[in-house]
C-alpha cells in the first residue's frame, strides 16, 4: 500500500493524521513520520470509525433526497 493522503481529526491526540503509510507510520499536522503507539493507534482507530459512520449517515441522508 502506498501513502494515503487524508485529514483525520484524533480528539484525544488533539491532532490531524495526515498521512498514512503502508508500514503504518502516520504523518500528523506540521510533524514528522512516526509509528504511533498502541494508545495513539487505538484513538486513530476510533476517530477513523466514528468518521466512517458520520460520512455514511451524511451519504444516506443526501442520497434519500434525490
């Protein structure tokens, strides 16, 4: 997998992925490459989550006015 271009806001981690690589290093706003750690990786997760659901409701909700 190559690099993934995206924004994420992590509310624990008061920051912004974005970038992901196929190692699983993560680009945070105005910092460097790292591997997240396990609490880091478990709030990314939970925001990417919670993204994907609120992204789904906005999809059905414009797609049920058509």
């Amino acid at each position: 997998m190559a690099s993934m271009a995206l924004r994420l806001y992590v509310e624990p981690m008061d920051a912004v992925v974005v970038d992901v690589d196929g190692d699983g290093r993560v680009r945070l706003e105005n910092e460097e490459w790292t591997l997240p750690t396990l609490q880091e990786r478990r709030a990314i997760l939970y925001a990417a989550k919670n993204a994907i659901e609120e992204l789904t409701e906005l999809i059905d909700v414009l797609q049920d006015k058509n």
